[in-house]
C-alpha cells in the first residue's frame, strides 16, 4: 500500500512537467505560436523560441563548406539561405475568406456609388424643373410662414433663379 501510495505521488509530481511539453516560436508574419506540436518545416530554427523539456533549441551552425563561400563571395548566410526553395505557409480556407470579405466590401462600394449617382440624377433633375419653371416667366407664388400664399417680386426671383443655377452646374455636371 505504501509504494503504491509513494507511487501515485511520483505520478502526480510528473504531470505538470508534461504540461511545459510545449513548443514556441515565432511565425512569418511576427506572431508567438505556443503548440504541442513541433513548428511547420518553414520556420528557421533561429524562431524557435522554446522546445519540449524546457530547453532553447541550440543555434544552427552554418555548413562549413557554405560559410567559406559565402566569405569568399563577401555575401552573408542570409542571402544563401534566401536562395533556398521557401516552402508556402498560406492556410487556403484563410486566402478565400479574405477574397470573399473583399468581393463583399467591393459590392458594397459599387451599390453605394450607384446610390450616390442616382440620387444625384434625380437632384439634377428635380433642379432643371425649377430652372425652367423661373425661365419661363410665369408667376412663382410661395407659402409663408403664416400659411399664405405670396408671390416672388423680381429680385427675389433672381436671387432664386441664381441659387438653382447653382444647383443645377454642381449637381449636372458629368463625373
């Protein structure tokens, strides 16, 4: 009973322990990854942040023979290793949520400019009607504030007549 007590206490003082089989790194994009699993074959052991057991993965040494050329060619590792075939790291579910949001935000865009345009149409046809009616010469009566009907003398009738001009040159205008 007592080694099977002892037993159980070893056991237990050994499960966290399997709690820090963790690896850590840094990905492409900057970001720390904690997982279980050891990192994809295109992060470079210089990222690796943490292995199982609690150790940093030991610095990789350059290849003798590929560190003498690079001192001859006066170039650094960096450049040899950049050279190398990069292995694709794109999540392809990621890549079409991304297309999808930008087709939406597109068609959004599109729908709001065709907005824009109609209601522009429609103030610059709304405005022509106006012009027309002060080029005609006819008597433009308007309400008041009382509830009465008064008629436009003639420099209030310019001044109207040069505000829908204006209307008519901003909002008539191609864009």
């Amino acid at each position: 009973m007592k080694i099977l007590r002892t037993l159980l206490i070893g056991l237990a003082c050994t499960l966290p322990a399997l709690a820090f089989a963790q690896w850590q790194w840094i990905d492409k994009d900057g970001r720390k990854v904690f997982s279980d699993q050891s990192p994809p074959a295109d992060i470079p052991a210089k990222n690796i942040i943490k292995q199982p057991g609690g150790r940093a993965p030991a610095p990789v040494a350059a290849a003798p023979a590929v560190a003498a050329e690079a001192a001859v060619a006066g170039a650094s590792a960096p450049k040899a290793a950049a050279s190398a075939p990069k292995v694709s790291g794109k999540d392809k579910e990621l890549e079409e949520k991304k297309k999808q949001a930008e087709a939406a935000e597109a068609a959004k865009k599109k729908a709001e400019d065709e907005k824009l345009a109609k209601a522009k149409a429609e103030n610059c046809a709304r405005a022509k009607q106006a012009k027309a009616g002060f080029d005609s010469g006819e008597r433009i009566a308007r309400i008041n504030a009382k509830g009465e009907r008064e008629y436009m003398d003639d420099a209030t009738r310019a001044a109207e007549a040069k505000r829908v001009q204006g209307v008519v040159d901003s909002e008539c205008k191609p864009s």
